[in-house]
C-alpha cells in the first residue's frame, strides 16, 4: 500500500495554546461553518465541532484517512465525470474498501476571505484520484459557497444544517461557472444537486461520511460512503502546503 496511507492512533483532540494580549482576537474568529450555523453550531458533536472549527487564526488543520466502502457512479454521466478529472471535480471510478484521505485547511485567501480546503485523495489500485474544493462564507449570498476543482470554475451554494446523530448535513443549491470574462448560471435542471452527511459514529470511534449528487435529469450521479480517522495537526504560523491550494483563485461568488 502506498504510504501515502498511515493508520492513525485513535482521535485525542489538539487543545489550542493560551494566546494573550494581541492574540485574543483570535480566539474570537469564527469558522466559516460557524457564522453558517450561528447558535446550531453548539447541536454539533464535539468532534465534529473540532473539525468545522477551524480558521486562519486557529493555528490547526485536519487530516483525515479511512476507507471509502462504495463510491458508485452513473455510466450515463461518464463523459462529464471524466472532464471533471482535469480540474479535480469527481470521476467516473467505482469501488469497494477503497483507502482515502481529506485535507482541511483554513486560509485567507489572496483577496481577503476565510478560506477552507477540501482536498480528497482516493487510492485507486490503478491511480489516485483527486476530489478537490475551497469554501468561504458570502455575506452577499447569505451562505457558504464551495468553489470546485483546483481553477474554481464552479461556484455553488451550500446549506449547512446539524443533523440528528450532532452530525453536519450539507445540501448543495444554485451553481455558477466562471472563466475569464464568461460567467452565468446552471439551469436547475442541469444541476447536481450533492447531499453530503458527516457525522462521529461513538460505537466505532471513527467519524463517518455519506455523499449522494444527483441530477433531475438521469437520476443518481455519483455516490460514496466511507469512515475515516481524523488528526488535528498544530501547523501554529506556518502556510498551508502548495498541493491543497487552487490554482486559481475567482472573486465572483
């Protein structure tokens, strides 16, 4: 198995340093998931409040490994999967017990806002695929936009909302494609809509996530389920690394 993929000790939550004088700003940012979902912020279970936590001033990120038990997806979606994989948006893999890792880091990216990586790799016997995304919280939109790929051509709406087992349940609304000059917006009928679930399963102290795309069109897109680990990593000052940042950076929301 590639090392890429290390088994990780079971979760022990990383305390923040005391931060004094200057640095009490700080400890009053809040994460995009936070200002998402105001006081049900506090209806999460604490180890997904941990991971959705994060900010630019946290001083931490979040690396997950697991396995993905099923990823699933539409041959009649095949063509637009397998375009995706050029910018790190799905593909058109399916598979069982598949071993995976999501990067979360919090940024501020180069035109001021609070920024946080989804970055997914999935170990394929033949190849490592790439599930790439940057959320910030739009004011001007009322809600989180997650910005897909590593160029951020596809801007879409998100709903965050907790779920009963103090999970996080994330629906995805209106999609935006810009480059360059070019920007418009999807025709609901030709838009995945994603619903994503994570929450922290007590009986296998492993956190579990559930993700469904589908399309008003063909029905199910794309599917994936999977448990993973998580490990708080203290980076204090340091940048995120290179490989989890977009190549591009689009202002429009």
């Amino acid at each position: 198995m590639p090392s890429l993929f290390i088994s990780t000790p079971a979760i022990k939550p990383v305390q923040v340093p005391s931060l004094r004088s200057s640095s009490l700003r700080l400890l009053n940012q809040q994460s995009i998931y936070e200002k998402a979902l105001g006081p049900r912020f506090r209806e999460l279970h604490p180890l997904i409040r941990e991971r959705f936590s994060l900010h630019s001033g946290s001083g931490l990120a979040a690396r997950g490994e697991g396995i993905m038990h099923s990823i699933w997806y539409s041959k009649l979606a095949a063509l637009p999967l397998q375009i995706g994989t050029y910018r790190n948006i799905m593909f058109p893999e399916s598979g069982t017990e598949i071993p995976f890792s999501i990067e979360n880091y919090a940024y501020r990216d180069t035109v001021g806002r609070e920024t946080v990586t989804w970055v997914r790799k999935f170990q394929f016997p033949q190849r490592v695929r790439r599930f790439d995304a940057t959320m910030i919280y739009s004011r001007d939109r009322g809600c989180i936009v997650d910005y897909l790929g590593n160029r951020q051509h596809l801007a879409v709406d998100i709903k965050a909302e907790p779920s009963s087992e103090g999970g996080i349940r994330i629906r995805s609304g209106s999609q935006r494609f810009y480059e360059g000059w070019l920007g418009f917006r999807f025709p609901d009928s030709f838009t995945g809509r994603a619903d994503v679930h994570e929450w922290y399963d007590e009986a296998l102290e492993r956190f579990r996530i559930e993700v469904r795309v589908r399309s008003p069109l063909i029905g199910d897109v794309f599917r994936y389920e999977g448990s993973f680990r998580n490990t708080m990593l203290v980076l204090g000052s340091a940048a995120p690394p290179a490989d989890v940042l977009p190549l591009r950076i689009e202002r429009r929301e």
